[in-house]
C-alpha cells in the first residue's frame, strides 16, 4: 500500500503526460514556453483568480509574495505554528518577524479568535512572545490551510480588516478546496500554492503558483520571478529571484488538471469511508459546512501515536506524523523565546496527528485494511 500513489494517476494518463513531454522537447523552449502561459491561463480558469504567475515552488510563492508587497525588517507576519517550516522560514529570509497564533483543535487552522487577542496586544505594545522585538508593524497576516482544509479566510479577514492588515494564503496543499462554493485563489489578497509531487496538484519535480485579484500585484510578481526586471530583459527595477516553473513541468501539470476535479472527488470519497469508520474511535478532521477540503492529508488526532504508528507499519499500512515540532519549538526559531505551553493547541495537536494513507486511486479493500489496521491497533492499546 503506498501513503501516496503517483504511479496509478501517471499510468491513467500516460498518453496525456507523453504527448505534452514531446510538445515540448521539440519547440525547446523549455524557459517560459508556451505551456506556462497556457498553465496560468488554466489555473485562473479553474480556480476563478483574476491573474495567475507561476514559480519554481510554493516555498518561492511565499516568498516573491513578501517581496512584492515590500514585507521586511520592523514587520511583524503572523502565521500558524502547525505547519511545514517553508512558512515561517520565507519570514525570516525577507528579514520580518514571524508571530505565531494559535491553531484551532477541530479544523487544526489559525484561529481567528487568537489573532485578534494577540493584535490587540501588538497595538497595546505588548509583545507575543519574550523575544518578539518590540514595536513590529502588523504588515501581514498569513493562515496556512492545513492538510487541504481552507482556513476559516471569512472570520480571519474581518479581523484583518480591523487592524488594516492584508491576508496571504498558504495554501501549498490547498489547491481545489472551497469556501462557499469559491475555490482556494479567491479568499486572500494572495494565495501561494504549491506542485510538488505529493500536493493534490503535483508535477514532477518543484513548482508553484500564486493566484491574486490584484493586477498591479501580480505585475510586481512577474517581475519579481525574472531578477525584477523592467521594460526588458537587461532593465532592472527591483531586487527579485530566478524562480519560473518550467516549461515541462506546466506540460505536466496541464495533463494532470484535467483529471484532478475528478481526483477531488475520488479523494473525498476516501475521506468520507475514514471518517464514517473511524469517528467512535479517534478525533476525525473536521470540515465546517461552508467548506470543501482538497484532502491532501487525512489527519485523525489519536493518543499514543507513536506506538500506533509502529502496529500499522507491522500491518504494512504506511503512516506519517506531520507536523512533530510546532515551528514556534524549533530549534532555529528558539530567540523568539515561546516556551513550552505557549501556544498549547498545536503543541498538543503536533504530539497527536496521524495522518493515514490518502490519494485518489486508493482501493477499497486498501481504505478497509487501514480502517481494519487503526481499529485493531486501537483496542489492544498500540504496544
Ligand atoms: C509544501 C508546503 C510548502 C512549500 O511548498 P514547496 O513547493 O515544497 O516549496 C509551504 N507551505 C506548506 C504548508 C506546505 O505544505
């Protein structure tokens, strides 16, 4: 059984995936070609975003994000603890702040109620951790839609809002996902999402996008992933990156969107036989009524993980633990001096996640084993 399964998806369309590899290796433009205005032209299509630019990751996403917007030092980014650390580690690399806000324990993304505590105490000068510098400016706020699920966007931009502070989206594993029947790319000022191979939309290699209303934006973004340049190639105006999605890998990821509505679906599905089998037995994820996830992960919340883990890899039932140390806990972070019990949901969260096999071509007799596997395990106490 594999946790992801990529060889199922590249057998169903592998003429696809061939026909686009030999488009391009005989035009040869393999720096900008054809396929990746074609690409960002999709992705706006199918996420509703006015503009679309393309990049080399979606850790480059964040980051040309916080450029273009001018994000540096005296700025404050507040962001999710429970995440991959390319969400705070592009903070500090523009040479901002990252202040962490607590996670909510059902939807395990940034709770809206917390940030307005700690803007609050930001505006009253009272620093969010002991090593926060003081006098930060609030330049941005930056949920991350965890394991596929949209943060709670409506709730976090009217607290954005009062403060006077733009939303960015992570939401590198997000892509698809819903709020209102509006898919992720339409509910922040930005929204960075990634392709890396094992995202819900993955290519072969790294890649990413950014999807932004905002035409002078996404201007500055084109810019910015070309050395910053201006009129033409040898005219700079702004200090930017190398950071294009390759020709090939849009080829790539244009065979892959058009099956990938169809592998939500499958996904869901999935997700559904989880939760329906497994929500007497441990903590479920919980997706509010007025959204959709993209499920790039299935993450059940569960008591003695580690142990758990071990029985299910006896079974041959692979399992990951994303994410074991909260970023605020990270070794690299440790000046910022948010001590254990700071940020007590996601240190708690972080200790319990168990994220179960989950991709689109998962078989039923494989989704019976996990659930056979979790519940097995689960009684005789995972030694
Ligand atoms: C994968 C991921 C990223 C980074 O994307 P890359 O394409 O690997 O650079 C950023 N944030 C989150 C939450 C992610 O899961």
């Amino acid at each position: 059984m594999h946790f992801v399964d990529l060889h199922a998806q590249q057998q169903r369309i592998a003429e696809e995936l061939r026909r686009r590899i030999d488009v391009v290796l005989a035009h040869g433009q393999y720096i900008m070609g054809p396929e990746v205005a074609e690409f960002e032209a999709e992705l706006t299509r199918f996420s509703g975003a006015g503009h679309c630019v393309s990049c080399a990751s979606g850790t480059d996403a964040l980051h040309l994000i916080l450029l273009a917007l001018e994000i540096g030092p005296g700025d404050a980014v507040l962001t999710s603890p429970f995440t991959f650390m390319a969400t705070a580690e592009v903070i500090g690399l523009v040479g901002a702040t990252p202040v962490f806000i607590d996670v909510e324990p059902d939807t395990y993304n940034l709770d809206a109620r917390a940030l307005a505590e700690v803007l609050g105490d930001m505006a009253a000068g009272r620093p969010p951790s002991p090593g926060t510098p003081a006098g930060l400016r609030p330049a941005a706020i930056l949920p991350v839609d965890l394991y596929g699920l949209p943060a709670n966007y409506p709730r976090i931009q009217a607290v954005a809002d009062e403060y006077g502070v733009p939303v960015i989206a992570d939401a590198a594993q997000s892509f698809g996902a819903e709020i209102d029947g509006r898919r992720v790319g339409t509910h922040a000022l930005a929204t960075a999402t990634s392709f890396f191979p094992a995202k819900p939309l993955g290519c072969y290699g790294d890649g990413g996008a950014i999807l932004t209303d905002d035409g002078a934006l996404a201007e500055v973004l084109r810019s910015l992933r070309v050395h910053g340049r201006g009129d033409h190639k040898y005219h700079t105006v702004r200090l930017g990156m190398n950071s294009r999605l390759d020709t090939l890998q849009a080829g790539i990821l244009l065979a892959k969107l058009e099956i990938f509505a169809d592998e939500l679906e499958a996904r869901q599905k999935v997700a559904d036989t989880y939760t329906r089998a497994l929500s007497g037995l441990v903590q479920v994820p919980a997706v509010p009524a007025s959204m959709r996830s993209a499920w790039a992960q299935y993450a059940a919340m569960v008591p003695n993980r580690d142990g758990l883990r071990r029985e299910m890899s006896a079974r041959g039932i692979p399992t990951m633990d994303y994410y074991p140390i909260p970023l605020h806990r990270q070794p690299v972070l440790e000046d910022l001096g948010y001590a254990e019990g700071s940020l007590a949901v996601a240190e708690d969260l972080s200790q319990r996640a168990l994220c179960l096999p989950m991709h689109p071509y998962l078989s039923e007799a494989d989704q019976t084993r996990v659930i056979e596997g979790m519940t097995t395990a689960i009684a005789e106490g995972a030694r």
